[in-house]
C-alpha cells in the first residue's frame, strides 16, 4: 500500500511538472515577412540602426523586432522555453528581410510572434 501511494504522488507531481511547462500559448498560426531589427532603435524611429548595432542591442538583452511591409510591428520571442531566440545564425539575419512562421499572440495592444522557424526571405 506505501508502495502505491508513492507511486501514485510521483506520477502526480511528474503530470504537475509537464502540465505547467507545457502550457503553450494559444494564438493564430502565421507566416509573415518582414525586416528584422532591435526593438531599442528601431521602435521609435524605424530604419536609423546599422547590422551591428541591432547585434549589439540584441546581445545586450533587447528583443528582436520585424516590420512587415504595411508597418505592423511584432516583438519576436523563442518558440521553446528557456531556448535562446537569436543564435548565431540568426544574429546574422539583423536588418534583413526575413520570413517567420510561428504563433501570433496579441494582447493589451501588443503583438508578438513565438517563433518556430525564421530565414531570410526570397
């Protein structure tokens, strides 16, 4: 009987732990094309920040930011939790034109995409 009750309370606390990290935002699927750019700079005044000063931005703790072509601005957040969104790859990709798949979340007047994909676009 002991056995079973710890067995039991660690299946609980495992489906507890999964549940809560697994809490995905709901929001609409999207694919959108835009240029990508730190929000520091680029926010108040669009297109006065260079390749490396939206690097620098970015590394200091700043949020990547897209425009699309009809001004829509979108805060771009990492798909995976506690998985960083930049990488190396995609530090390249700063003042680009790029394509981002992922899940738009809008809320209290803010937009923002939870990533699952990004390249440069065609």
């Amino acid at each position: 009987m002991k056995k079973a009750v710890l067995v039991l309370m660690a299946v609980l606390l495992l489906a507890s732990i999964c549940w809560a990290q697994g809490a995905a935002p709901k929001g609409e699927e999207v694919t959108i094309t835009g240029k990508l750019t730190c929000t520091f700079c680029n926010l108040p005044a669009p297109g006065k920040c260079s390749k490396e000063c939206c690097q620098a931005c970015l590394k200091s703790g700043d949020p990547a930011l897209m425009e699309d072509a009809k001004g829509n601005l979108y805060i771009l957040i990492s798909g995976e939790h506690e998985k960083p969104l930049m990488t190396p790859d995609r530090m390249d990709l700063m003042t680009e034109k790029v394509t981002v798949k992922g899940m738009l979340i809008k809320r209290g007047g803010l937009q923002a995409i939870y990533v699952k994909g990004m390249e440069k676009a065609k």
